[in-house]
C-alpha cells in the first residue's frame, strides 16, 4: 500500500480515545435494542453511535516543536482574551495573567493536550456548576480541574479544564512532579467544555477572538518572539 492510500486509508480509521469504547458499545447494544422494536428507531441509533465514536476520536497531531510555543491545548473556538487572576487552588497569587479560552462544542475532538512541555508542579479539582462554558464566569464558578506547570525558564503558567452544560466528567492523567512534552495527550472533558491558559501577562497572544483552534498544532503564543498581537479579519 503507497503512503498515500495509507493516508487515505487512516482517514476512516481514526483511533478512539480508550474512555470512548465502552461508551461506544452502550450505544451500539441500545441500537439493536431499537431495531428490535422498530426499525426507525434502530437507524437513529446507528446515527448517534457513529457520533459517539466520533466525539471519542484521537487523531494523531504534528505539534510545532520550536522552544517557546504555546500550542493549544483543545480543539475549538477561541472565545475570549482577556487578563484575569490564575486560579486560587493553584497558589500563583492574585496578579492577573493573560487568559486565552478555548471552547468546544460536542463536535470537536475532546482530547486535550500539553500547551508547553515542563514540569507539572501542582493539580486540583474543584467541583462546582455545570453553566454556559461559553460564559465568563465558568472559569469561576464551574467544575473544573486546574494544573499548574513550571517552564524550563522558572516561569509557571496555567491551564483549567471547566465542565460546561453537557459536560459530566473532566478526565486528567497527570500527577505532581510529571515531566511533560509539548502537545502530549494529558485527558479530555465528555460532551461539551472549556480549556482556559493562563500565560505571563507580557505575553502577546499569536491568536485572536473567533479563531478556530487545533490541539497540538495551533500557536496561541511564542514566548522568544517580540511580534505584535494580530488582527483578524472575518471573510
């Protein structure tokens, strides 16, 4: 097989998270359970396994790997950027801090991942409400979990995964004193949520409001570049 029809070939075939398999196969018993009463029904089942296993999907990503990128940690929606104080479970103190939000509705790919590799130096849950992810005050108020993690410069910066509306269960793989790479899977929110960054306040963000993010792949910041912020323009 050429690569190129192996890359095709990988297209239909991406990899499901592990936690996606078991959610798979409720859904496919309920589905034959529905073609058991009713036809109809039992193709409604099929649709929505099918975006079962695609919420669960993994597919592989090519993290840039230049010393100083901040990559994105989820697949999104740039929703907002603002300066705010870094969470207080985490002990950064009360200076605000550049706050890149993230948001994904129940298409995107759920898996997050390392925006900048480090050492992780501290983690907490907090349990808390389930609103709008969208809105600005879930990175207060909802259930989230916080990690805090040590550059190679000395410097800390922050991110949060928040449950949202639809989202039950925030899943993170990682422990204290972790040593972590750039775009490393770290775990993933189900159905619905917002990752929030939290980067030194002089850093500029190389991404803007409305911009629409890949995990692993899209830079939301450089911290060895002096470049200005950028500007969007809609088309």
């Amino acid at each position: 097989m050429s690569s190129q029809e192996q890359s095709t070939f990988e297209q239909f075939l991406i990899p499901l998270h592990p936690e996606g398999w078991r959610f798979v196969a409720i859904f496919a018993v309920v589905t034959l359970i529905l073609f058991w009463l009713w036809a109809p029904l039992g193709w409604i089942g099929v649709v929505l396994t099918v975006w079962c296993a695609c919420f669960f999907r993994d597919p592989a990503r090519v993290t840039p790997a230049r010393e100083g990128l901040v990559i994105s940690p989820a697949d999104g929606i740039v929703q907002m950027i603002v300066q705010a104080p870094p969470p207080p479970e985490l002990s950064m103190g009360d200076a605000p801090m550049t706050r890149i939000s993230v948001f994904m509705n129940v298409f995107n790919v759920h898996v997050n991942r390392i925006p900048i590799g480090g050492t992780i130096v501290d983690k907490a849950y907090i349990p808390g409400q389930f609103v709008n992810a969208a809105l600005d005050k879930a990175s207060v108020f909802n259930e989230r979990n916080a990690v805090r993690l040590k550059m190679a410069d000395g410097r800390d910066i922050a991110f949060v995964q928040i449950a949202g509306l639809v989202a039950r269960r925030i899943r993170c793989d990682l422990e204290r004193n972790d040593v972590v790479r750039t775009g490393d899977r770290f775990g993933l929110i189900r159905f619905g949520s917002r990752v929030d960054v939290y980067l030194p306040s002089d850093v500029v963000p190389q991404v803007i409001a409305g911009q629409v993010t890949v995990a692993g792949e899209t830079v939301l910041a450089d911290l060895a570049s002096a470049e200005p912020a950028r500007e969007g323009i809609r088309a």
